[in-house]
C-alpha cells in the first residue's frame, strides 16, 4: 500500500507533554481489537469527548513538545491510527512513541513551528518534502520529510511487515 | 564523532550523522518477566516457529516479580522458560538480580555493543561505553527475528562535572543535581556524554547511577568513557578483546554543560518528578514511614556499603521499615563476605532477595496512602508505588540516615 504524498487534513490542536495515558487511557491496556482501541484515541485529554465524537478519517493532530511521552504502550499510536488521523506534526516525539508511530505504520513529521498551526485549520502536508502549507493561514512550513527508511516500513504496513518481507 | 555516531558507524557500515536513520546489527537482546511473555506471544503470532537470530546473542533476565508472587506472574515466567528452551536461550532465573547488572557481570556486554531489551533503564550500560535502548514489545519480538532494528541517530550533549566528590555526598546527589538544571526533558531524544575529573574519579557503581537516571531527563543513553575501572571490571567478569571507545578530539556536541561539584550538598529529588529537587536540609525534619535502598539506580555494593557506614550500631528508627536489596547475587555475596548483612540485620531492616524490587507496584512494601518513603530508585512519579503515597529519591547516605532518624535527614550529621 503506497500513501498517497499529499494530506490534507482539519487539525486538532492539542499541547506539550501529551502523554501516553492521555492518548490511551491504561485502562484500556486489556483491549486487544484495534477496532475497539480506536474508540479511545485521546481519551484522556482534556478534550477527549469532543474529538472522539468529531474526528473524522484524514484529520491531523498537531501537539506541542514531547508528544507520547511516559509509557512505551504501542497502543497509542495504534488507536491515533485507527481514528482515522492521517498523521501527526509535533514539535517533538518521545523516543518510544516515535518507534511505535513507525512501527505501525504512522505517519509522523516533527515541525519546530507547530505552536503557529490553530485548532479547525485546514493543512496540507506533502509526504515526500515535508512541506506543511497552512491553508487557513495562508503560510507555508518546512518539516524534515520522511526518511526512506520510514517510508519502506510504513508502506509494509509496520515493522514486523516489513522484516518478514526482507 | 562522539561515542554513539562511532557506535552506529560501526554497526551500519557507514558513516553516521545526527538525525540519519540506520538499520544496525543488534549485539545483545534481552527480555524480562516483565514485557517478556508479550513478546514471545508477538513473537509466534507473526514468526510461527523460526528460531531466532542467534541464540547467543539474547538472554532472558527474571527480575520484577522474583520469585512470582502470584499466579500469574508466575505463568508469565513459565512462557519464558519454556520459549528459552525451546529456542537455546540463557535464562537467568529468579535467583539472580536486577537484568542490566546481570548481563554486565556475566560478561554479555562490552564497550561499542548495542543493545536493547525490554526496560526503560538498559541505558546504565553506557557506564560500561555500550549502547543500551529500552524497547516496546514489537521492536524486541523484531529484532529477536533479524537482529537488526532502525535507530535515529541521536545528537549528543557532553556534561562535564569538575570538582571531587566529597562523601557522603555521592553520584546520586551529582545526578540530581544535574536533573534539577536540566529537567526531565531536558536531554530529550539525546545521547550524554559525562565527562570530567568527577567522573573519572567514580567507580563503577557510581557510573550507574549517573547513566541510569539520563532516562528521567528523556535522554537515549548516557555515556561515560570506559577507562581502567571498567576494563578491570571487564576483565573480571571474563570478557576478553575488550576495545576502548572514546570520542574525536573534534565531535560535536549539541551543547555543553559544566557543573562544578566541590560545594554540592546532598539531594533530594521531592514528590511527583525526578527534577523537583532540592538541598535536603530544605525537607530536613519530614516524617517518612518507609526507607528504600535497592534499584539498577543505587543496588551496587559500593551503595550497601554506604549505608552500612552509616547504620553500623544503630537501630532504624520505630516508626520506619528499611527495606534493603542488593542488585545481584554476586553484590548479595559481597555484601555478606564484607559484613554487612550483619549490620543490616542488627539494625532492624528487612533484607530481600536481589532485584528491582520497588521500583513499581506490584511488588512487596508498596505504601499505603498517605505514607511517605525515602527511596534510592529512580522514579517518584504520582501513585507509582502507591496511590496517595509520597516517594522523595535519595542517595544511599541520605536513606540510611533518614531511616535511623524516622524523619528525612542529611547524610551530613553521621559522617565524620
């Protein structure tokens, strides 16, 4: 499966340190459907509610510092995934939640201007350039693209994938 | 370069720079009865029976729940030894220790090795000059297929620490200190250098409590450059064909750091985070009900001795349990070969048998709420060890000291 190298998406903002029991709740661990961990995306944040209730498939999540910080739970990046978000833009990853994101299979940019990008704004993200056009804004952002290692991972649909096939 | 771009560079072939991803050959895998059995079970959903990539080069450790405490752990520790031997790999079992000091002192680990298993602390094996990642279950289960996983090369900040260390403020203080400046994301996605007369002068142990809290500041690893005192534990431990590593005269470094320690004084990292410390003469006075001295942080004999300095005639307080425990066999050994059981016993505490121990819940002397505990580990995060209790990090002085006062005290008022 190739991704497609442009995403346009509606952002939902969210702040610095978001960690993983915000993305996840631990409760949660037990549930090992991806259909059903996708319920929970972002539950714990402080706006949980209304982006479950809302986010619809191709949407973006644009965070502040640290994003995925605490646990190394890949459920996480599994239930962002399963949401629909097309990929994530932060202005930096825990290690472990960056590892997860790729090893199955999501997308992710670090962008050091993310702060400037608001809550509803449209933005397009091209895959291969890392280029991040705020269309609301009209401004134009440059994210380090997506290496090709990544990429190889990804299009195989995770690490294990991708192994299996090498 | 510095010391993890000459790792990498190695590992990969290729000339390696901050940022660049690599694929690098794997020297040791390790798993343990915690995240272990997630990933065998990984292991089989997506490689049925292969063998693994080299039976050689993984190792399973047993050091959470040791022996199980109850049912469950103790199924998750039979997976375990009934995948080691159905695929040829060294276990070591509950009568051993806490994982990393395990893999040090069986000579599995050298300087330039990269290594990743199943624990937010592998990185303490920068003490020895090796490259250690804690891991998820889908990277390990990968690896123990190919022996070679994906690395983002990490820019690298040096520390350099300046002065002598004075007891009985020890490593623990320096590296609380350090947090405390650079907050616990303050070496975020970064490797650590530590460098300086301070930390040339520090024994091994001391080396592993300064590398093993680089994961409370969000850091990768955290290196100090192997010199004699490794190489001679090294060679003890029957490594042969030991290669230094060192950084280029020339390396660069992201940002330098000094820190001058000749007038430190002892710290005490406050409930809920790793960085929120201060002098303990700030929280002197404090009722605790419990003292912990252990962990991969400060479970070395250098530690136990520390503290054996310290309650050496003395009673531990009537309104506290010391709960003591050695990192290893071979660290329970020396302690006992050295008298210090003796001491310990005599004082009142309660001497357990070596692993993490309380690190997390789950494990025996979790507090209850509202109780407070002085603790050599790593982590005070909010209801780790307890919903509603209160957990302040400390170096072994400052606990034994604290544990005969029953209240927090400086290590200060015993020393002479």
């Amino acid at each position: 499966m190739e991704f497609e190298n442009i995403k346009r998406g509606r952002v939902w903002r969210f702040g610095d340190d978001i960690d993983t029991d915000q993305i996840y709740p631990g409760k949660y661990l037990p549930l090992t459907d991806k259909t059903e961990m996708a319920k929970h995306a972002m539950e714990g944040t402080d706006r949980g509610e209304e982006f479950l209730k809302n986010v619809k498939t191709g949407d973006i999540i644009v965070a502040g510092k640290n994003f995925g910080c605490g646990s190394s739970r890949e459920h996480a990046a599994i239930a962002i995934k399963g949401a629909g978000v097309s990929l994530v833009i932060a202005e930096s990853f825990a290690r472990i939640f960056h590892r997860n994101c790729v090893n199955t299979a999501l997308l992710t940019f670090e962008l050091k201007e993310a702060k400037e990008i608001n809550d509803g704004d449209i933005i397009e993200v091209n895959i291969d350039t890392g280029e991040v056009k705020n269309l609301t804004q009209n401004k134009v952002y440059k994210a380090e693209p997506v290496s090709e290692l990544e990429k190889k991972i990804i299009n195989a649909g995770g690490l294990l994938n991708y192994l299996k096939s090498t | 370069m510095t010391i993890i771009e000459k790792i990498f560079t190695r590992a990969c072939g290729k000339p390696v720079r901050p940022d660049m991803y690599v694929w690098a050959g794997l020297d040791l895998v390790a798993m343990r009865d915690f995240g272990g059995p997630n990933v065998v079970q990984e292991f089989k959903d997506n490689f049925g029976d292969a063998p693994v990539f080299d039976n050689r080069k993984v190792a399973i450790t047993f050091d959470l729940h040791i022996p199980p405490r109850d049912e469950k752990v103790a199924r998750n520790q039979q997976i375990l030894r009934m995948f080691a031997k159905e695929k040829g790999i060294r276990l070591f079992d509950v009568n051993t220790g806490v994982g990393q000091h395990i893999l040090m002192e069986n000579g599995l680990v050298r300087p330039w090795d990269i290594v990743i298993g199943t624990d937010s602390h592998m990185n303490l094996l920068g003490a020895i000059g090796a490259a250690g990642f804690g891991m998820g279950t889908t990277d390990i289960a990968g690896a123990l297929y190919k022996g070679k996983l994906w690395f983002k090369v990490p820019h690298t900040i040096k520390i350099v620490i300046n002065g002598i260390l004075k007891y009985p403020v020890t490593a623990k203080d320096v590296i609380l200190y350090i947090l405390k400046n650079l907050t616990t994301s303050g070496a975020l996605n970064r490797a650590i250098e530590f460098t300086g007369e301070a930390v040339k002068m520090m024994n091994l142990s001391e080396r592993i409590t300064l590398t093993s809290m680089v994961t409370e500041m969000s850091g990768d690893i955290g290196f100090i450059e192997p010199d004699e005192t490794v190489f001679e534990f090294l060679r003890s431990h029957k490594v042969e064909n030991i290669e230094p590593i060192s950084a280029d005269e020339d390396a660069e470094y992201e940002k330098v750091y000094e820190f001058d320690i000749t007038s430190l004084r002892p710290q005490i990292a406050c409930p809920h985070s790793p960085d929120n410390v201060v002098d303990v003469s700030e929280v002197a006075g404090r009722k605790i009900d419990q003292v912990f001295i252990g962990s991969c942080t400060n479970g070395r004999f250098e530690d136990l001795k520390i503290a054996a300095r310290i309650l050496e005639g003395k009673k531990v307080n009537d309104n506290v349990r010391l709960i003591i425990v050695p990192s290893t066999m071979e660290v329970a050994q020396m302690a006992e070969e050295a008298g210090l059981y003796k001491i310990f016993l005599k004082s009142g505490a309660v001497v357990v048998n070596p692993g993490c121990s309380l690190c997390t819940t789950g494990h025996p002397g979790i507090l209850a709420p509202g109780e407070v505990m002085v603790s050599t580990s790593n982590r005070n995060f909010i209801g780790k060890l307890g919903k509603g209790a209160e957990v302040y990090l400390a170096s072994p002085a400052t606990a034994a000291a604290s544990a005969v006062r029953g209240v927090i005290t400086s290590p200060m008022e015993f020393w002479s």
